[in-house]
C-alpha cells in the first residue's frame, strides 16, 4: 500500500534529496513464533482480531533512533482529529514512528508505547494505512526545502487558521467567466487586501468555527465585522 504513494511528486523528490527518510516495516518480522503471529481473537469473546503488543512494543524498541526527539503515533479512530496544527508541531520531531492501526483495535497495552493517538475523522476505515500517509504527506512538506517555495507553504489553507483565498490563472476569461479585475491591475497591496478579505469571507460562510481560534490582528477583526454587516452573516 505505500509503496506506489511514498515514490511519486514531491515525497518522492525529497527522499532523493536526502531531506526525508521513510522506512517501512513490517509487524511480522518482530514476531517471535513460528507462524509469525501479529493479532490474536480478543480476551472476552467478540467479533474480529486484536494486533498484540509484543511485536509493537519490539517494533517500536528497535527502530527508535535513540538520538533526537522521537514521537510515537497510534492511528486509531480513538485519537486527537489530525490538523494542520497537529502537522506543524510533529514536523520539528527528528525521528516520527507512526503505528497502523488494524482490525479491531490493538491491546490496549500499546498505548504504554506510544506518545499519542491520531485520527484523521469521525469515521472507522480498514487500517491505519491511510491515515498514516496522509501524516507522512502532510508533515513532510513542512520540512525545510521539501516544498520549493516556502510562501506556498506559509499560505496554505489551515496555516493561519483561516481557509485560503480564491486562486485564479490564465486565460483572464473563460467561457463568460473572468478573474477578478484586482488580481490582474498590478497593484500588489491591492491584491493583498482582497486576498485576505476573501479568506475571511470563505471562512466565515464555509468554516466559522475556525475563526474562534484565528490569531487576528486589530486590522483583521475590523475587517470581518464589515464583512459580517454586509453580507448579513452576523
């Protein structure tokens, strides 16, 4: 499952470039029994199989750096919903191990293993595959040099709490459509202010929740309850 998704764009690119390292292991071989066993029918009876702890708890012993800050992730349905804050704290981790979550859970003694549980939603998927690439995607751009222009980074949707403006390029019309006349009048400080005056408008039709914990300036509070009195949307 990782192998097609961690070798292509930019992941790809910046494990060349010797700015990430992605390692994939395997439970199984951390097993210790014949049959090379990594879940077990759980204690009490119940639908499905458990994931076992000794072979997490192995996996996570030998591959730990031992040099550095190390962070130990569960994916689990169980765990914090996964951000864009979340992402940016994980990224100045030097070493990060992210466990797949599977089948019906894992021994609850797993988590004395781990340092925290992510999610990426309110809804239950087959593994903890998915989740983890969409960890792996997400904090590796925000390694120094893995995204080429830093500002595209910087301005990301979720960066600063706020949805991101609209984006637009070439040709200026499409089929009746056309870009905002601002974008294209050359005047940078204009286009700034209509940029910043659309994330606050998209945001607060699309996201307001994210608004409780946008770090605004005075500048910015103003302009959103203009927005608010003309658009009605108090």
């Amino acid at each position: 499952m990782f192998d097609s998704p961690l070798q292509e764009s930019i992941i790809h690119k910046a494990q060349e470039n010797g700015l990430i390292r992605i390692h994939i292991h395997n439970l199984r071989d951390y097993t210790e029994d014949r049959h090379r066993t990594a879940d077990d029918t759980p204690y009490g009876g119940g639908a499905g199989m458990v994931m076992k702890v000794e072979p997490i708890a192995k996996a996570v012993e030998t591959v730990t750096l031992g040099t550095g800050r190390t962070r130990t992730i569960l994916t689990t349905p169980q765990g914090e919903v996964f951000s864009q804050e979340t992402a940016q704290r994980l990224s100045r981790f030097d070493q990060l191990i992210i466990l797949c979550g599977r089948y019906e859970g894992v021994d609850e003694r797993v988590l004395s293993f781990v340092d925290e549980e992510l999610s990426l939603g309110d809804y239950v998927l087959t593994g903890g595959e998915l989740p983890s690439m969409v960890v792996i995607d997400t904090v590796a751009r925000l390694v120094d040099g893995v995204v080429g222009d830093p500002a595209s980074v910087e301005e990301d949707t979720f960066s600063n709490s706020l949805l991101k403006h609209p984006q637009y390029t070439r040709p200026n019309i499409f089929r009746g459509l056309e870009v905002p006349g601002v974008l294209v009048s050359g005047d940078h400080g204009r286009v700034r202010e209509w940029r910043k005056t659309e994330s606050l408008k998209k945001t607060l039709r699309r996201r307001p929740d994210l608004l409780e914990q946008a770090e605004l300036s005075e500048e910015d509070k103003k302009l959103l309850e203009y927005i608010k009195k003309s658009e009605k949307l108090e």
